[in-house]
C-alpha cells in the first residue's frame, strides 16, 4: 500500500510539472508553449533518473566503502531491515544532519554530514541511520528527492520569471510576473510541506525497530535540533529541506507553515509513547 502511494504522489508531482511549464509558457506567449512543454518532458525525465546524483552532488558527498566505520554500521542495520546495501556517503558540512536518497530500494544511497559523526554518539548515529532506512525500505525516498528537485525547478522558473519579465524593455505584464513568481515560491514551498511531513512519524517508528531501540534516535533528535540552530549548513539549498533527517534551515511563523518536518518535540514524543 505504501509503494502504491509513493508511486502515485510521484506520478501527481512529475504531471504536474509538466502541467505547469505549459501554463507558464502560455502565459508569456503562444510561441512558448512547446518550448516549455519540452522542458517540463525533460525535467521529468532528469528527476526520475537523476534526482538523487543532484542531491548528492550539491551536498558534495563522497562515498566510502567497506572499513569504514560509517560503512559497516549501514551495512550492520540494513541487514537487519532486510534491505540490499545502499551506497554510503559522507558529507563535509559541520551542520549535523543526514539523508538518505535513490529511486529504489536497489539504487538508494545514505548519506550523513561530517558534523553529524563527530556530534553524534556511536548510540544517536544509529538510531539516524537506522532512520533514513525505513525512509528507504518505505520507498519514500524517490517521492522525496524528486519533490526536492521540483522544489528547485519552481524557485528556478520564479527567479527567471522575475529576470524575463522584469528585464524586457518593451515592458512585460505585472499580472504574469506576479503569478510566476508566487507559483516558484510558494509552490515550492508546499510540494515540500504536502510530501514529507507525515512520512517522518512512520520512518522514526520503523527506524527504532531496526535499530533494536528509540532511544538513539529519540536522543539524536533532541541534540540534531538544538545544534542545526546554531550551526549552519554550508551552501545552503533550501529546495532540499526534506531529504533530511531534521530541517537545517530555521525560519519564522511564515517558515513553520511550510516546514517540511513535523515538530521535533511531536517526533520524540510519539516514539515515547510507542516505546
């Protein structure tokens, strides 16, 4: 049933990207159409085969292989989850944080920042790893990275919009400008929020089970929170706030209506409550 879902929140997001290039090329203009509905093809098809490479490459991850300590834990807990071994990657942001990505179980990838292994416990770390698993053995990550990478499109189209519209000297309509600006931002916004909010309760449920307790995790959740505060990610691209574990960006009453994660205090909470 949770495939079934996740196959179809994707194929809701990649028809309506398609959907909205075209309306954004018919409001500038019948020459646009075909132009944009080309493009929206082919963001479809680089979203679906190439969402996770973009995430991993803006966070700038490198992958370790067997020895390494990271490594042989992922390799411990996704034995456990009953998963094949996902590709492992370290990130050098100090901002502790981690994700996980791919458009299947069989081509999925974890990936935890520099600041996470040297903040966390051996204990926390786990219960996180254990954590982007279940995203992963709950297919949630193909929904994710893909929304992700919509969520930059949009943020994309309402800079160029601005650019396009405002830079043309025969002078553009304010209404379009206006409408392709609030479709970038604020779709962006709620893509990321309708995806991801939910599936973090489940993923934080099934990750205690793997990791044989919620205690890590509960623990990593608590000090994830408090140090993404004051520590900011390097490059930041807010377009992929939902990939990871806990949100890096903090923002004000705006930002909480659009966060993509539910309340860090509500996580802990409720794997209180189940444990």
């Amino acid at each position: 049933m949770t495939r079934l879902v996740n196959n179809a929140k994707t194929v809701f997001l990649l028809g309506g990207m398609t959907a909205l290039f075209v309306a954004i090329g018919g409001m500038l203009g019948q020459q646009y159409l075909i132009p944009f509905l080309l493009m929206g093809i082919a963001m479809n098809f680089g979203a679906f085969f190439f969402s996770d490479k973009i995430a991993i490459k803006a966070m700038r991850g490198q992958e370790v292989g067997p020895g390494d300590p990271l490594y042989e834990m992922v390799d411990e807990l996704r034995q456990k989850a009953g998963l094949p071994m996902p590709k492992v990657y370290v990130c050098p942001q100090q901002a502790p944080n981690a994700f996980a990505t791919g458009r299947s179980p069989k081509k999925a990838a974890v990936a935890a920042t520099m600041g996470a292994m040297q903040l966390l416990s051996e204990n926390e770390m786990r219960g996180v790893m254990a954590h982007e698993l279940a995203h992963i053995k709950n297919r949630d990550t193909l929904t994710s990275t893909i929304a992700a990478t919509i969520a930059g499109v949009l943020a994309f189209l309402a800079q160029w919009g601005f650019l396009f519209m405002g830079g043309n000297r025969e002078g553009g309509n304010p209404l379009v400008l206006l409408v392709v600006v609030i479709i970038g931002a604020v779709g962006a916004a709620v893509i990321k929020a309708m995806i991801s909010r939910s599936r973090e309760f489940v993923a934080d449920a099934d990750g205690a089970k793997i990791a044989g307790s919620p205690d890590g995790l509960m623990s990593a959740l608590a000090k994830l929170e408090s140090l993404n505060r004051r520590i900011p990610m390097a490059n930041p691209n807010p377009a992929q706030n939902n990939l990871f574990i806990v949100e890096p960006f903090a923002g004000g009453s705006l930002g909480k209506l659009f966060a993509t994660h539910p309340p860090t205090e509500k996580r802990i909470a409720a794997l209180r409550n189940a444990g």
